[in-house]
C-alpha cells in the first residue's frame, strides 16, 4: 500500500475509533417520543406576547415570579440576587444573594419567602435577607438541581429535584441526550425537617402548583412535554396520572392564580429535529454526541409563549412572541389586569394585559 492510502487508512481508522470509544459524560437510555400538538388549535400561532412592555432587571435571568404579602413582585437572577419589584413604579429592590441559583420561590404563611435555589437546596429567606437552607437532601441523597416549589394549604412545600444526574450549570442539556428519567418530587414538613421524595423517575421535574383547595397539584415533566397530576388527598391520595400532554413547547414553570387558571411559561419550541435525536437508538445518540457541539444540532429558535390551563385541562389563553423579542419563556404570575412573564435568560420580566 502506498503511503499516502497508508495514511488516509489511518486516518479513517483513527476517526471511526473516536466516535465509536471516546469518552463522554452520558450514558444513553432508550426513548419513545411523546406526543406533540405543534402550534395548532388551542396553541395556534399569534403575537399576543411581542408587543409586551419589559421592565429592566439588574441581572439576566428572572426565572420564577412570586406576589408578595406586600403585593410586590419577587424574582430570582442568575447571580444569585432575589429582588422586589414594585408594581406601580417598576423599581426593583435587591433583599438577598442565596449564593446559589434562586430558581422557584413562594411566600409561606408567616410571610417567610421560600426559595428553590438549585445549587443549595431549598432555603427560606427571612426579612432582612438572611438565608436558611432547609433542606438539601431527600430519600437519602443530596438535591442536584432543586428547581420549583409551591406550598400546600396544610403548609406543607411540595418541590421539585429536576435531575438526580446533572446540575444546572447543564441547563438539561445533558438529561436531554442521556433520557434517563431522575427527576423527583419531593415533599418538606416544616414542622419536622423532614424530607421525603413523593413521586421519582420524571423526565426532568420543574415547576410545580397545587391546585384548588390542595387535594392535588401539577408537575411539568419538561422533556415529554407535558404536565402531571399528583394526587395529595382522598381516595387517590400518592397516585399521579397524565394531566394534559401534547404541548408544543418544554413546560418550565407553572403557577396557579387562584381564579381557575394555571400559567405555563413553554421555554422553547419542541422541535421535529430535536425529538428525532432523542428518539435515535442509544448506540447512535452517543455518536451523535462525539460531534463538537456547534455541529450536533441547530440552536433553538428564539421564541416566547406562555400558556393559561383551566382546572380540567383544557387551554383557555395563549400568548406568542415568534419574533424572539422575549423568549426562553419560563413561567408567568397574574397580578391584577397584569400578566407579569418571566425568562430564563432575558434581563427584562416582561408584562402584558391579562387574557380575558
């Protein structure tokens, strides 16, 4: 064999033994896609959200949005920062710096500000800013990624441990390649201390809301694309089951608003290509993942949509931005005639009139 055939052979062997056995952080599971309505019907395209006033932030990242008992609007930034906005002037108040990523945040019933903070666990802040972790372990295994939070009528905090695989600092990206389901939700007694897991094997658990009168609440499975229901009382207490699926984007944050509705920021779009990768059988995804990253898949487009579900499940409000003004969408909270839109990455909380 001539030289140069030497070398290409080489070359190509040197190649196919990189994508085949170089090493990688994930280790593939099977995955069967789930369903996915596309923008249709009730998720029709529009441009409810592009027009939305912003109100500045002092830092990216405002990705959970929380009403106060002082009818301020609480957000929690990417370096660390939990704020107050006030809704009548648009000043935003720095209270604390958990040290971590606040994420998900609710008032308690004394008026103590709850925080899922991915990085330390759940923490509750006092006035004054001090930061208390609550928690930090469940089942007997530390939290990785501590994501959202809602509290029961009884005062109990139900929260979600979004992956028992990888932190945020991978925002997902790997439990999206791996699909092995380590999500948990897990239930805090403040009387107690106590922690215990309620629900586990989610495909990556975000936000969560209990419902009216707390005889359940909804959990975002993000990476099928859809919203479960777990049962706290009755006869069913413990049971979960499907609440509604189908949507056309990742489901980040949920909250309810006490009026019938429940607000469900849609982060990015599901696309055919990323379900497609997804869906490959384990042996090519983990080729597939010994591309460089700028070359495995296209980027997102930006997008906006938040979307408001009845009690029944049904999608009663929808609101777009295809033009990618304000977008990675993570949840929003109705205050007044006011819908308040958060993001994961944007540094503006952006604000509409409330769907009628």
């Amino acid at each position: 064999m001539k030289p140069l055939g030497r070398g290409l052979s080489t070359l190509v062997g040197v190649v196919l033994l990189y994508f085949l056995l170089a090493p990688i952080p994930i280790e593939p599971a099977p995955w069967t896609p789930t369903p996915n309505a596309g923008f249709t019907g009730p998720f029709a395209p529009n441009s409810l959200l592009t027009a939305a006033d912003t109100l500045l932030m002092p830092a990216p990242g405002p990705e959970d949005l929380t009403i106060g008992p002082d009818g301020g609007i609480y957000t929690g930034l990417a370096n660390g920062t939990v704020v107050r906005i006030d809704r009548t002037t648009g000043r935003v108040d720095a209270i604390a710096n958990t040290g971590g990523r606040p994420l998900g945040l609710r008032f308690d019933r004394t008026g103590t500000l709850i925080v899922a903070d991915a990085v330390r666990g759940l923490l509750s802040v006092a006035p004054g800013g001090v930061v208390t972790v609550l928690t930090d372990r469940g089942g007997g295994r530390r939290l990785v990624f501590t994501d959202a939070l809602d509290i029961a009528p009884d005062g109990i905090i139900w929260f979600s441990d979004a992956s028992q695989r990888w932190g945020v600092a991978t925002g997902g990206l790997l439990d999206f390649w791996e699909s092995r389901p380590t999500g948990r939700l897990l239930r805090y007694d403040p009387a107690s201390g106590a922690t215990t897991v309620a629900l586990d094997s989610v495909d990556f658990a975000n936000g969560v809301a209990v419902g009216p009168g707390g005889e359940w609440l909804l959990l975002n499975e993000t990476m099928t694309g859809r919203i479960l229901r777990y049962w706290l009382a009755g006869p069913r207490a413990g049971e979960s089951e499907v609440f509604i699926e189908g949507l056309p984007g990742v489901p980040d944050n949920i909250g309810y608003d006490g009026h019938g509705t429940f607000w469900v920021g849609l982060f990015a779009p599901r696309s055919p290509e990323t379900t497609k990768i997804r869906a490959m059988s384990p042996f090519f995804r983990k080729m597939l993942y010994r591309v460089p990253e700028r070359f495995r898949v296209r980027e997102a487009a930006a997008y906006g949509m938040v979307i408001g579900i009845d009690t029944t499940g049904q999608v009663r409000s929808n609101l777009q931005d295809p033009t990618g003004r304000f977008h990675a969408t993570t949840g929003a909270v109705a205050a007044g005639d006011t819908l308040y839109v958060s993001s994961l990455t944007r540094n503006v909380v952006a604000r509409v009139v409330v769907p009628r």
